[in-house]
C-alpha cells in the first residue's frame, strides 16, 4: 500500500534559477514524512479492552492476558510494539517514504484494511494523516521554507 504527496515543478524553478534545489527538498520531504508519522502513530486512548479489571485483556507492548480462577495471570507476548516500529526510509533523490514493520499495522492503519474493531477505538489511518497534513498547509510551509533556505544560501 502506498500513498503519498507529489510534488511538481522542481525541475522547471531549478533550471530557471540555476540552482540545485535537491538537497532542500530532501529536507522538506523529510520534514512532512515527520509530520505524517505525528498523525498516524499516537495510539488510541486505551479502552475496556486493554483493563485488566476483566478476565481477558490486551496488554500494549505485551499481548492478550488472562486471568485463571486461581487468580494467576498468564499470556502470550505476541505485541510487536506496533509505537516504536515505525520509519522513514529514502525514496529517489528527494523522496521519503514513512511505514511501519509490525505486521499487523495495515489491520491497524491501513485506510482500505484497517479493522473494525481499530476503527471504532479511533486508530488513524495512513489517507487520514496524509489529509490532515495536506488540509493543514504544512506540506506547502515546509517546501516553501526549504526553498527559500536555498535561494538565502545562494
């Protein structure tokens, strides 16, 4: 899966300004794959289903826990830390890919195979961070200021 923000142009103005604009790009490409990774990763608050007040429950950063009569806890770690796996890697001369290796996070975050279960406790997905970056100008405040950093250099 695969989503992500274009941007057009940058041949035309480096060759009209007579500057290699690649370098600020890459930077401002980078920034907006942070601020994408600042939508999607929080996780959701936390619900019944994470309280151990129950007999069965999802421990984040373990597993599914359950309680024996007894009173015993056991589990299975099975939590791939879905937080901390999340990447930028570079894509091309100025692009900048952000994901995450757990292998459950398209059940989480993917917009086409996000769960409903994730979906009711409010996870965000991938399309929905990418809007809300777009919808907030963020992505046209970091290019313009990479850009100008540039010609200032110049």
């Amino acid at each position: 899966m695969s989503y992500g923000i274009r941007i057009t142009g940058i041949k035309e103005i480096q060759r009209k300004l007579g500057i290699d604009l690649n370098p600020a790009i890459k930077a401002a490409t980078m920034a907006i794959a942070l601020e994408i990774q600042n939508e999607v990763a929080p996780y959701s608050p936390a619900s019944a289903a994470n309280s151990p007040s129950s007999n069965r429950w999802y421990e984040r950063g373990y597993g599914p826990k359950w309680r024996l009569k007894d009173g015993a806890v056991h589990g299975r770690k099975t939590s791939e830390t879905l937080g901390r796996r999340w990447g930028i890697a570079t894509r091309g001369r100025v692009g900048h890919v952000l994901g995450n290796i757990a292998s459950y996070a398209k059940w989480v975050h993917g917009e086409k195979t996000q769960a409903r279960v994730h979906k009711a406790r409010g996870w965000v997905t991938d399309e929905t961070a990418i809007a809300r970056v777009i919808r907030s100008g963020v992505v046209q405040r970091h290019i313009k200021a990479a850009v100008m950093a540039a010609l200032r250099r110049r």
